[in-house]
C-alpha cells in the first residue's frame, strides 16, 4: 500500500526542499493538493523525480526533481515517473530546481521541446530557490 506516500494539504505554501535545491508553491486558495513522495516511496527501484504534485479538481501534475547540477539526468528522471505515474492530466508540469545549470542555454530549450512532444510535459528548469503559484499552472 503506499497510502503513506501521499499526504493532502492546504497550506498556503507547499514547500519542497533538498539541500539546496528549493521550490515553494505558493496556494493562496487553499486549495486541496496531493503531496506524492516518489523517490523511495511511490517508486523504490530505478530512476525516478523527488516528487509529485496534484491538484485533482484541475487535474493538473506537477512533477519536482530538486538536483544539484545534472540537468539532462534529472529531466531522464521526471520522464520516467511520468511514463510510471501519470493519470492523463489535463496539464502537465516538470520541474528541476538546480544548484547549476545554463538556465537559457539552446540545449536546454530543445530539451523543453523534446519533452513537450514525447511526454506533453511542460518543462521549467529554475535556478536554486523558486516560488511559483498554484493558481498560474491549474
């Protein structure tokens, strides 16, 4: 059972933390959110993101790789938790907060496009600490 994987929150901020690699999602709305633990929990063997985000009402996944500087490793990992965990969204998010990466490099962007195609994953790829909105990704 992996009841124990998934917690439901409301707070205001949804925070996802490792090391240094940081993102708050910001839920003003309080709306109801699934917080998935995936590395460890939901997927124990293989390669797969930290975590997994869902706004069931919206349908919306946002699923979070927290990296130090492997950006082509950790785009790798958020697909193949897609293939193994996503229910048919309406929106699809991935995010990989990172400690380096050449945010607006041309590989980076071609990386997006590739994602976008083979996995209707929208790919955000931050820098550090980022703070995005629930409200501007349902």
């Amino acid at each position: 059972m992996t009841a124990h994987c998934i917690e439901s929150t409301t707070n205001s901020i949804v925070k996802f933390e490792e090391k240094r690699s940081i993102l708050h999602i910001n839920n003003k709305s309080k709306r109801e959110l699934l917080r998935h633990k995936v590395d460890g929990c939901l997927i124990t063997v293989g390669r797969k993101c930290d975590w997994l985000l869902v706004d069931e009402v919206s349908k919306t996944e946002v699923f979070i790789e927290l990296k130090g500087a492997d950006v082509d490793e950790a785009v790798k990992q958020l697909c193949l938790s897609v293939d193994a965990l996503s229910k048919k969204p309406n929106k699809k998010y991935g995010y990989v907060v990172c400690t380096r990466c050449p945010i607006s490099s041309p590989a980076i962007q071609r990386m997006q496009k590739i994602v976008l195609k083979s996995h209707s994953l929208t790919l955000r790829i931050k820098k550090t600490i980022h703070v995005e909105d629930i409200e501007r990704l349902i």
